[in-house]
C-alpha cells in the first residue's frame, strides 16, 4: 500500500503531506500513516495548515489531524503527547465537554473537535 504514489501530495515547510483518498475512523487512520513510516498530519505551523487544507479541499472531505484530547490533562496535544504549539480552532471550537477526544479540519482549514469513530479522510506527514 504505498501512500504517497496513489494520493495526493503536498510540501509545507520541512514536511511531506500525503493521502490515500481513504475515508476511515481515527484509529484506522493512524495506523494506515505508520505503516508507511509517517504519522497523522499536525499542523505545527500556518504554512503546515494550508499545505493540509489544500488536500481536504482536493478531495472535499473533512480530515482526521493527528491531535488528540490527553487522558489525565483533558487538553488536546499532539499524539505524541505533546502540547499544542500551534491551533486554528473554528469559532465557538473545541466545544464538545470531552465527549469528543478527536480533531477535525475543515475545508476551510478550520478544526473542530469530534468524536474518533467518524469516518474521516486519511492524511498523513513525512
């Protein structure tokens, strides 16, 4: 399954975007980007935003970004655990009081919180 030569691909800063077209939940997702050697794609960055809201709006669909709500800070940080750097919250976002422990972009390059069973497009970074 190689990602990057089916997909879409896009440069930002120091990193490589890419995407398969799959729309799968968020576990799925992270999977399917470590398989290939990559994670899901957080933006750390404004340039890093637009390079993956340029592929959600190739393809039109919302996508999976690799940030998640911490089990014991109940703060939302990278998957590694990191703290967020860099937000670009959609107004009146995060709004969900915990039940919704994933992070969405729009195809404004917005991002709201969601629920992780919710079938998403797939992006990864290199």
């Amino acid at each position: 399954s190689v990602l990057a030569l089916n997909g879409k691909i896009r440069k930002g800063g120091e990193k490589i975007f890419a995407s398969n077209g799959k729309k799968v939940d968020f576990a799925s997702a992270l999977q399917s980007c470590e398989e290939v050697g990559g994670t899901l794609a957080a933006p750390k960055n404004e340039e890093e935003n637009k390079a993956i809201m340029d592929i959600v709006k190739q393809y039109n669909q919302y996508a999976y970004l690799g940030i998640r709500k911490g089990d014991t800070s109940g703060q939302f940080q990278y998957i590694n655990g990191m703290p967020l750097n860099y937000s670009n919250w959609h107004q009146h976002e995060p709004d969900s009081q915990g039940k919704e422990k994933c992070v969405e972009m729009y195809t404004d390059g917005t991002w709201n919180d969601k629920k992780c069973d919710k079938y998403r497009l797939t992006i990864c970074e290199f």
